[in-house]
C-alpha cells in the first residue's frame, strides 16, 4: 500500500510520522509528548470529524490508535443489530430493546464518549432499561411504553430527575440507530415529557469546603510534602483529580505560571462478554472533553507548592528521573507511572484520619467546587470560570453552583439600587 505523509502546520507538531492511508498521522510535541489523530467521518456541516490520541511515546500512540481502527472498522462492518453475546443473526421482529441500546453503545455510542461516561451508560442500561423493558421486541414498543418507563421512574421509584433524563437520551438515541437501521419506522422516544416534581433542595454547599476548614486541611498538609502540594493544587487551580494525576512536569510553565490539561487517569470499566462490569482500569487517557483541553493560570502559591515538590523529589531520588520533563508529577516510585484513583484517594484519605479531618467529608473533588466557589464570590466573570474548569458548556458551570447564581443575581440587583440611587434628583 503506497504510504503519504501529512504534513500540518499546526505549532506544537515538530516531528510527522509517515502511516499507511486511512491510518492518522502521529507526531512528537515540543513537550516531548506523542499525539496521533484519525479521521472518522464528517460533521453535519462537511468538515472532518477526527479522533485524538496522546500518550508518552509514539508506541502508546499508535497502539492506541491501532486498537481505536479495529473497533471502529470491526463495528462497521456488522451488518446485523444484534447484542454481541449473540453468536448468529436474528430476524428483524425478534430484536430486543436490550440488544438494541447494547449495540448502540459498544458499536457506535463509545468511540466518542469517556471512559466514565460510558460506565454510567451502562449502569442506566442494566438498572433501569434491561430490568423494566429489555425483553420487549422494538416492535411492540411505543410512546406509551417508554413514557410510562420515565413516569415510574421518577414518581414511584423515585430517582433523581438528572439520571431519568440519562435513560431517555439512552433511549432516544438508541431508537434513533434503529431506525437508521431500518428497524424501526419512528423514534418512540423523541416526544417524551419529564413529569414535573418538585425539585429537591440542592446541597452544593455540602461539596464546598468552608473557609475555616480549608485553612485547617492546609495547616495538616505543611508537614507532608505530598499532601501540601495535592491540596494546594487543587484547591487553587480547579483541576479534576484525573487531570492532577496525569500531570508531568513537561507540563507546567513555571515562568508563565500556566498548566497545561492534556491528559487525565481514568478508570476504564472492564465487562464480560455478558455486559457485567468485572472491574476497573487505571490508565491515561485524553481529557474529558474537548473544552478540558486547556491552560489554567497558577496563583503563586500554586506555583510555589510545586516548585517545592519539585526540589524534594530531586533530593529524595537517585538519577534524576521523577523530575524530568516527561515524568509524571506524581509517579509511583515503583512503577514509574502515575498513581492509581484507588491508590491515591486511599493516601489521601489516610492523611485525613491521621489529622483528625475525615469528620468534613472531604473528598478529592470537593476542592474543584471550592476553587469555583471562590472565584464566583470573587466576581469573576462566569465565563472565565468555565474556561478555568474545563466545562464545555456555561450551564453546567452555573447549573452546579446555583446557590452562586443566585448571589450573583443579588449583586446585580444591589447594583443597580446604587446606580438608580446616584440618578435621584
């Protein structure tokens, strides 16, 4: 097969890598760091839709972008809609709404979504779809079927509005495949309402640290040189405990005071071929979207804590290699790697019992909502928080942290008594 090679201008990219047509294009960063893209199709408005792949050398990559092909094209060339734990094809009238949300999600929903949301996915599909309707053929379900799911779930089962909606857009779109499929002639999911219930009190003031606490987690972590720079970290620079973990030092700006979100630890849900989640593995991954790519500005104290970090972990190792620029931030003196979520959150939570701070409730991302918190109170504009934290959409930077909104909105009303006042005559 003939080979090209890609060439792009875009800055970080100083080394292309030559792969045969239809397989990306894999190149070195300034950091150091491995990226690799694919083409898989194209967006509703003609441009290219392309799948990124990061990782610390070009083997990883182009691993990660070999196993990424072989779903993509294996799931393409799968002509029958039926679960994968089925070894032969079904008639049309016999397929179930269980194979269809199964197929929908392993063959076509999770080359685009992250490791945890598909977990919740599957946890929607096997605790509230498979047990109510799984065993129903698509033929037999109509509206009715799917709004009397919606209705029992929220009025007699009574889960939380945010997860029933999570099972009517797994519906939604698990429908809208099937009639892609030809399987179905319409959609009996598109028009369904949301019961209106009252809605619960929200407890986002539970998730913020409040002040006195904070300055008591920061008085405990002075003694422990991992701990100081954990909460530090954390709690002034908004990053998900994912995207510390997967910190190198490579990149961190310390003369910008600028880190660099590129990449996060995630725990990929393992199943077996019946579907059940078996267990979870820690590995690197990209962000969890594309608006958690980005560069978050460090407070001296942020950039100071590292630092710090930095001239401990030099005098405390032989070689050199936990400082390097490739080298994680938090690495496993063992393995070299990252530290696991489990692990991590375990010395995390051993510090807190040994400091008496357990009692708080204290978990690794209340810090995130902390730093929202923060500089919402400060007055930063709401936009720029979002931009901070990584969330792709505005709304759920304030749909998180309404009780925020509406200090916001009572500072606007002040506002404007004081301009109205200065207008008297």
């Amino acid at each position: 097969m003939k080979k090209q090679t890609t060439i792009c201008t875009l800055k970080k990219k100083t080394v292309s890598t030559r792969r045969a047509k239809g397989q990306g294009t894999v190149w070195q960063e300034r950091n150091g760091k491995w990226r690799g893209q694919i083409s898989i199709g194209l967006n509703s408005d003609g441009s290219a839709k392309r799948r990124s792949f990061t990782g610390a050398t070009q083997e990883d990559v182009q691993r990660k972008m070999n196993d990424f092909i072989q779903l993509f094209n294996v799931s393409a060339a799968m002509p029958d809609p039926v679960c994968s734990d089925i070894k032969k094809p079904v008639k049309k009238n016999h397929i179930t709404v269980a194979q269809i949300v199964h197929r929908w999600l392993w063959d076509y929903k999770r080359i685009e979504i992250c490791a945890k949301t598909c977990e919740w996915y599957m946890d929607l599909i096997h605790n509230m779809i498979e047990s109510h309707i799984g065993g129903l053929a698509l033929y037999r379900v109509n509206p009715m079927v799917v709004q009397n799911l919606i209705n029992r779930l929220i009025l007699v089962d009574g889960y939380a509005v945010r997860t029933v909606r999570g099972v009517r857009s797994v519906l939604v779109q698990s429908f809208a495949f099937a009639c892609q499929l030809g399987l179905m002639q319409t959609n009996p999911a598109a028009e369904i309402k949301m019961p209106k219930v009252r809605k619960r009190t929200k407890k986002d003031d539970k998730k913020v640290i409040p002040h006195d606490v904070c300055v008591k987690v920061l008085q405990a972590a002075q003694d422990d040189p991992m701990m100081r720079v954990t909460v530090t970290t954390l709690l002034f620079s908004g990053l998900r405990i994912g995207e510390l973990l997967a910190l190198r030092w490579g990149d961190i700006d310390f003369e910008n005071k600028i880190i660099t979100v590129d990449e996060a630890v995630v725990r990929r849900p393992i199943y077996n071929e019946q579907g059940d989640k078996i267990a979870l593995k820690s590995e690197i991954a990209d962000p969890k979207t594309d608006s958690s790519y980005r560069a978050v500005r460090m407070p001296l104290q942020v950039a100071e804590a590292l630092q710090n970090w930095k001239k401990h972990l030099r005098e405390e190792c032989y070689g050199g290699w936990r400082v390097k620029e490739n080298s994680f931030v938090f690495a496993n003196k063992r393995t070299k790697k990252p530290y696991t979520y489990t692990g991590f959150r375990s010395i995390y939570y051993h510090f807190l019992e040994r400091n008496g701070l357990r009692q708080y409730g204290l978990n690794l991302h209340s810090y995130r909502h902390t730093y929202a918190t923060m500089l919402m109170e400060a007055g930063t504009n709401p936009k720029v928080v979002q931009n901070q934290l990584g969330h792709a959409s505005i709304n759920t930077t304030l749909g998180i942290y309404t009780h925020m909104t509406e200090l916001l909105s009572e500072t606007a009303s002040t506002a404007l008594e004081t301009a109205y006042q200065s207008m008297k005559v």
